[in-house]
C-alpha cells in the first residue's frame, strides 16, 4: 500500500514538473522516442482495428450478416427465426460457465 501511495506522488510531481515547470520536456521525449510516442497516442490501434475488422468487416460480407443474423434473431431483411440474441449468448456463456466449473470442482473433490 506505501509503495502504490509513494508511486501516485511521484507520478503527480513528475506531472507537475514535465507540464507547469519544463514543457519542453515532454516536446523533447516525444521526438527522441517518435515511435512509441506515436504507438500511446494512437492506443495500440486497437479502434482502427475493431472497425476495419469487425464493422467493416463482418457488417457487410455476407458470412458477418450470417453471423449478425443467427447472434441477434434476424437477417437484414427481418425474415427468419429468431437467433440467440444478447440474452440467449449471455445465457449461453453462463451456463458453459457454470458447467467447467462443476466438472472442475468435481474433478479436485474426488482426486482430493
């Protein structure tokens, strides 16, 4: 606990001292270290990533409105059966869930 309340002061006065004292610092670390200052300031990619994939992706190829449609009840044209939707996956992954961990704690009881 002192060494995480010792790593937030730290953290606040080097805060304080690249930002109110020497900004030039920051300006400095950033082009000496371009590469990962770029890589933080755009998040991993991840955003660009999740649209490229899985919005552009899956939305509009027809194995992405194949899996829309049996995920959440109906194909684009509002015809078919209902599918799992949000509650049946959600019900779905609870009840995997539930039955890993009882073959698990079955498993560790009769070996122990």
């Amino acid at each position: 606990m002192v060494a995480s309340v010792l790593l937030a002061g730290a953290s606040i006065l080097l805060a304080i001292r690249f930002y109110d004292v020497s900004p030039d610092i920051p300006e400095r670390l950033a082009k000496s270290w371009s590469g990962l200052h770029r890589l933080l300031l755009n998040k991993y990619w991840v955003d660009e990533f999740y649209q490229a994939v899985f919005v552009r992706g899956l939305a509009w190829r027809r194995a992405g409105a194949a899996l829309h449609g049996s995920l959440c009840g109906r194909r684009r044209d509002g015809e078919g059966a209902p599918g799992l939707g949000v509650n049946g996956i959600a019900w779905l992954s609870r009840d995997l869930v539930a039955k890993g961990s009882n073959l698990w704690i079955a498993t560790w009881w009769t070996a122990w």
